[in-house]
C-alpha cells in the first residue's frame, strides 16, 4: 500500500502551480468546474440502452491525438448517494481528462437514480453501460476483452459489484445487448461505498422484511469476493469522513486474502470528492490506476519483476 501525499508529488514531478486546499465535501457530491477537456474528443449523449422508459446516456471520451490508445476503455459511475449525480460530474470530468492523457478510452455512464427505480435497476444500467461498451469495441477503438469499471462513492458500490458478479445472470436486467457479456477485467474504487449500510433508501419497501433483508445482502459487494473478483485499485483519500478509509482498506485486505489482485492508492488529508479541484492528486490518482492496468491487463508483467 501506497501513500503519496501532496508535497512529495509536487516535488517528485517538479510541480510549481499552487493547488486549492482540500476541504471536506457533502455526501451529495458538490462539483467544482470540471477541468478544459479541449483536448480530448468525445462522442457526447449516446443511448446505450433502456432503464424502464427511461433512455440510458454515456458519452465517449477518446485519448487525444498524438497519445497512442492502450485499447482498453473505463467505464465510469457517478456518486451522490444514488439520488443525485449524473455523468458530467465535474469530478468524473477531471478524472477523465487525467486518464485520457495516459491513453485510456473513458466513457461515464448514467445510471437510474432512486427517484426513478429502486434496486436491482442501478445495477441493470450498469450491466447494461458494459455490455454496449463491448458490443462496440470496434467501433470506439478498444479491444473487447479490456474492459474496466471505475465508481465514485455511491457508484463505487456499482462497480465493486460488477466485479465480483461477472457470469452472473441475476443482475444482468433487459437494458439492451441481450447475449453480450458483461464481464469486466477489472474495477476502480474512488472512495467507494463497500457496503450497502447506509444505502436503505435505494431498496423496496413494498416487499416483506425478509426479502428486503435477502435483497440489500445480495447487493453488497463483499459478498462476492473470491479469487473470481475482477482486480481491484482503491483511491482513497485519509480525511474522507463520508466514507471512511477503513472501508477500502477492509475491502483490500479480504481481495488479498482472496488472492485476487489489488492495489490501494490513499491521499494524505484529502476529504471525500478531493478530485473536484485537487489537480495534483488525480495525476497521482490517474498514474496509481495506469501502473496497475498496464502491468494486469494493457502489457502484462508479473509483479515480481519489480525486484528487490
């Protein structure tokens, strides 16, 4: 495990630009202004699918020129406690832009919020965003088989989900790409709600207390962890109080256990949301996620071959 706090990195990469402090964010995800993303192109409002009548919306972002694409696309899922948020959260944005440069495709993905369907739809949509990022491979410059899935707080639940659910036809819902899998080769947790404890509101109550109780155990992530899980990073800030670290570093510690791969990147005095403005630390955050997929995934290297 890995921490990097702010001084070092401005000192490591010869930084000079001052950085606004970080300071602590509701759980409600408030956005600061997302970076310029004039340099990457994007497919913006593509309907990926169906949640209810509702039409499902991501947008593609593609490494800039004059990077050299890795081929492999991340999917990403917005946080706000499943009752807000949407993918142009500025945090999402900058994030985006961060791991563009490096030569990822990026595509943020919406999913339904509780106002517009309770659980299991969120982890349809989800299911559904993947499939149609496979089914497109082609056609947006990836590889098929390189696929990851990044969430934020609430959305980190999603994605630690899809993880550990891959093959798992009970979450797969109708949103669209019937046959397509929606298996992923790995997952991103940003400050990722690990449990589904504090996420009540996003499960039926018109429906007996026992199966209220099977529905919100099966939701959560943990539940799946074996040596099947996706490998796993976890970005976490240690000033989070909306989602504390221990949270992923519990997580972390039983996917070891596990023998699944993961890796886990904390930032020093950073609160939850820190990659709304803290410029330094998603370069941090972006080069954490690419050390890991490059030598997992994009250009396989077993791990010994760091030495000693």
């Amino acid at each position: 495990m890995k921490q990097i706090n702010r001084r070092s990195f401005v000192k490591a990469t010869g930084a000079l630009a001052a950085i606004p402090a970080l300071a602590g964010l509701p759980a409600a995800m408030a956005q600061a202004p997302a970076q310029n993303t004039s340099d990457l192109r994007v497919d913006k409002d593509i309907v990926f699918g169906k949640g209810g009548d509702i039409d499902l919306l991501l947008d593609v972002y593609h490494p800039p020129q004059g990077v050299t694409p890795k081929r492999m696309a991340i999917i990403h899922l917005f946080g706000g406690g499943f009752s807000s948020g949407s993918k142009n959260a500025g945090y999402i944005v900058n994030d985006v832009r961060a791991l563009g440069r490096l030569g990822y495709t990026n595509v943020p993905a919406n999913y339904r919020l509780t106002g517009q369907g309770l659980w299991p739809a969120q982890i349809h949509d989800t299911k559904a965003a993947i499939r149609w990022v496979r089914a497109n491979a082609a056609k947006i410059g990836i590889d098929a088989d390189k696929i990851a899935i990044a969430g934020y707080s609430a959305g980190g639940m999603l994605s630690l989900l899809s993880a550990g659910t891959n093959g798992m036809a009970e979450f797969e819902g109708n949103g669209g790409n019937a046959g397509v899998s929606s298996n992923v080769q790995a997952s991103i947790g940003v400050y990722p709600l690990a449990s589904t404890t504090i996420a009540g509101a996003l499960f039926p109550t018109n429906v007996s207390a026992e199966e209220r109780t099977k529905m919100i155990e099966a939701a959560g992530p943990a539940k799946y962890i074996a040596k099947t899980f996706a490998p796993t990073i976890f970005i976490h800030g240690t000033a989070d109080t909306t989602v504390p670290l221990s949270s992923s570093l519990d997580f972390f510690n039983k996917l070891t256990a596990a023998g699944v791969p993961t890796s886990i990147t904390t930032i020093q005095g950073a609160a939850h949301a820190f990659d709304n403005n803290a410029l330094d630390a998603i370069e941090v955050m972006a080069h954490s996620i690419d050390l890991f997929f490059d030598r997992l995934i994009v250009n396989p290297k077993p791990y010994p071959s760091f030495g000693g």
